[in-house]
C-alpha cells in the first residue's frame, strides 16, 4: 500500500485545530487502497529550525492543503513555495472576498467554522480529484532485465538544486560508465532525477526511473512517461527482498538492485543525508558527488 503525505499549512492559532482534525478526518480514506498521512508543524517541538521543517515537508509532501483564512503572512510564503515547486495544494478559507487578487484567481473551497462537516466532505472530493489527475496508470510499467547487462547504478539526490551545477556533475561522474552495458535506476522527482533521465537518454543508455509510488512524478518526469519516452517502477507494487529494511520501499530497491550508487548531494538536503547514512549502513559502494 503506497503512503502519501499531505502537509497542512495553516496559521498555528487554537481556533484551527477543529479545521485540521476535519482535514484529518476527510484526506483519512478519501481514496481506496491508499493511506494518506498528514502533516502540521503546530505539534513538533523538536531543536532545530522550524522554516527547515517546513522546507524539508514541503520538498517531500506528495500534495498540500492550505488554510489562506487571514492571508497569514507564514501560510502565504509556505503556500506559494508548495505551489513553485508544483505540489499539488487545494486552498480552503474563510471570507473568501477578503483574498487578494493572486488568489481568487485559484479555486479556493469556501467554509465557515461552524460548518466543518460541509468542508470535510468537499475536501474529500477535492482530494480525489486532484489526486486522480497526479496519477499514471502503469502501461509503461518495467517488467525485466535484458541480457547482457554488466552492472546496474543507481543514481539520485537533492530533489531542488541549481540545473546548471547540477547537469556539469552528472557529465562528470557518469560519463565513465557509459557504454558499459549498466541499466540505470534513478529517482523520479526534483532536479538530479529530471537531469540524469534526460542525459542518460541523450546518451542510449537503459534508465528507469523508480518512484515511491504511481503518483510521485515531478512534471518533467511525467512528460516523459507520457510521451512514452521511459519506462518506469512503482516501488510501492515491487516484491522486495526479506529481511531488507529502509527508509522507504524505493530505497530498499535501489540498496538491493545497486552495484554503485551515486548520490549528488548539496550538503543539507536531510533526505539525501539519510541515504548516504543508510547505504553507508548497508555497505554499499558509493560515489558522492556534491553540487
């Protein structure tokens, strides 16, 4: 069963814990076979930044749902960072003829504080919606290995870094195992996932990106799927094998499937240190590329 992560950006004031336990209450088992966890930062109390919580839950979120009740400064920069990097974010609010005019122009659900079983039931419909327009059917799913193939590499990292930085590296660490007969496995959003599928392309080489599930594709990735360009795997649907444990089934897949694995990594992305601290764990042999 694939997990997907919905983050709540919402103001942190009391009068809203009723609004989040009925977005809770509505995204629970709004689609069938899928188990959506949602996220509000109002509870963690951990050392650290909270604008990197919110960074790192944006990044790793599969959709959004944003309260603009207010127009909260703090919900309005969280809300136009999820849109900029194109998460899915349905936007509910109070006073709706209050919004300025940047968000009229969304569809906004409309509720009133006493009415949250009409907002819990819209909001269900609203996530499935958009839900079923952030899916692929598997009709390019991969199936197999040809033979012949010498070595499989993996290759993933920062989901949001600087293309260019980004593209001299991936020229540079993968070009001496072009030509080598290797199948190649990347991730399927962000910046390093996008850039090493294009470039491997270009190159004829054999390159599958492998998501966490059938919805976790940036729009670039999509495309290519789409167009028929590139096969993928939903990793969420993968036998994988006992007794191997990971963060996530996609990376039980690549620590089990990789002969190298090489991680671009801009130095405080916290996703991509806990892969380098689980295959670092799992002793497999790595090359870490920084960007």
């Amino acid at each position: 069963m694939a997990i997907l992560k919905c983050f709540v950006i919402m103001p942190f004031a009391n009068e809203f814990d009723s609004v989040f336990t009925t977005i809770q209450r509505a995204i629970a088992h709004a689609v069938p076979g899928e188990e959506i966890s949602c996220y509000w930062l109002k509870d963690e109390h951990a050392a650290g930044k909270i604008t990197d919580d919110i960074v790192h839950l944006v990044q790793v979120s599969d959709f959004c749902i944003a309260d603009v009740t207010g127009c909260n400064p703090n919900v309005m920069w969280e809300t136009g960072y999820a849109m900029a990097l194109d998460k899915p974010t349905i936007l509910i609010g109070q006073r709706i003829a209050e919004l300025p005019f940047d968000l009229k122009i969304h569809r906004v659900l409309p509720y009133a504080p006493e009415s949250l079983l009409d907002l819990e039931q819209r909001l269900k419909e609203a996530v499935v919606q958009t839900i079923a327009r952030y899916k692929i059917e598997p009709k390019y799913q991969f199936t197999g290995v040809s033979k012949g193939v010498s070595s499989t590499i993996v290759v993933t990292g920062t989901a949001h870094a600087e293309s260019i930085r980004v593209n001299r590296r991936i020229e540079i660490l993968l070009q001496p195992y072009l030509g080598s007969h290797a199948i190649w496995y990347c991730g399927s959003t962000g910046t390093v996932d996008e850039s090493t599928l294009e470039f491997l392309l270009k190159k004829k080489e054999l390159v599958i990106p492998v998501a966490y599930h059938q919805y976790d594709f940036s729009p670039g990735v999509r495309q290519m799927i789409e167009a028929g360009k590139v096969r993928y795997i939903d990793a969420s649907m993968e036998p994988l094998p006992k007794g191997f444990t990971g963060p996530s089934g996609r990376d039980v897949f690549f620590c089990s499937k990789a002969d190298l694995i090489i991680l671009l990594w801009d130095g405080e992305s916290r996703g991509t240190k806990k892969l380098i601290d689980y295959f670092e764990q799992k002793g497999k042999n790595m090359l870490i590329g920084f960007i």
